[in-house]
C-alpha cells in the first residue's frame, strides 16, 4: 500500500517564514517614516491653523494675545462655545495648555511679545524625537515656516531655512 504524505516539509515552511520575514523588514521602516512624515504635516498644518486663528484675533483686536492670557483670549476662560470670546479664534484641538500636551505627537509653545503684542512666535517640538517626528517647526507674524532636524528653540530656529530647504540640525 501506498502511503501518502500530505502537508509541506519543515524546509518549506521556513522558506515561507523567511519569505515574510524579508518582507516586514522592507515594510515596517517605511510605514514607521510615514507616520513620522504624517505627524510632520500635521504640527505644519497645525501652526499654519493656529496663525490664522491668530490673526484673526489681531484683526479683532489690533494685538496679538500676550503669553501669559493666550487661552483666556483665543478661548475664552473654561474653553466652552459660548463662553467669552465669541466666536472662539483658535482651533478646538488647540483649547489646552500648550505646554502641558502635546497634539498629534507634537508639543507647541506660544510667546506673544509683551503688551501691546506686534509679534508671536509658535514653536512645534516632536513629543518623542524619532518616533513622533524629527524635525521642530518655529512659525511667527511673518507666516514662514522655519525647521531644523531634532528638538529646537526659538532662538535656533529664528534663523533656520525654510521647509524648501534641507533641514539643518538645531543645535
């Protein structure tokens, strides 16, 4: 009698595996740049949102909101619709204490120059550096987007290029 043998060998099965295996290590690196090159986009967009919130509280108000009173200004004081100001300037996900969370994997900081405010500045700083992003983004009354490669300040990315540019490191 004839016995048959169904099913795959053991040398099939780890052909298989190494297969898939060659497979993840080619797709994992590019969906993890990604997500780092989404959430980039997103802290752009986002202090692009916050600029023209800004504005249009400038417009209102003929002044930037100061530092110290951003949220009470651009929000109102418990950041309720309805409440002071109305209409509300900024945008909704932004009704938090900047410094305190971070919104789409990036940390923003505001600085309004000292009353009367002529001039802001908005800062976006990865959460985690690598994994949320790579680069910090400065944004200010100009409307330039300004990066560099890691964790950035003001003060280094005042004079930093321009997202057309290659980015150079922060420090």
């Amino acid at each position: 009698m004839n016995k048959q043998n169904s099913g795959f060998t053991l040398v099939e099965i780890m052909i298989v595996v190494a297969i898939i295996a060659l497979l993840a290590a080619t797709a994992i690196p590019n969906i993890l740049r990604g997500r780092v090159s989404a959430n980039e986009s997103a802290a752009i967009e986002n202090l692009q949102a916050l600029q023209s919130a800004l504005e249009m509280y400038r417009s209102v108000n003929n002044v930037y909101p100061a530092t110290n009173t951003w949220l009470a200004e651009m929000y109102g004081a418990d950041c309720n619709a309805g409440t002071a100001p109305d209409p509300d300037f900024g945008p909704p996900s932004f009704c938090v204490a900047l410094a305190a969370s971070a919104v789409q994997q990036y940390n923003y900081t505001y600085a309004g120059a000292v009353a009367p405010a002529q001039t802001f500045s908005l800062i976006a700083v990865p959460a985690t550096l690598g994994s949320s992003g790579s680069r910090s983004f400065y944004l200010d009354q100009t409307g330039l987007v300004r990066h560099c490669m890691g964790t950035g300040t003001a003060a280094q990315l005042v004079d930093e290029s321009t997202t057309d540019q290659p980015p150079t490191a922060c420090d």
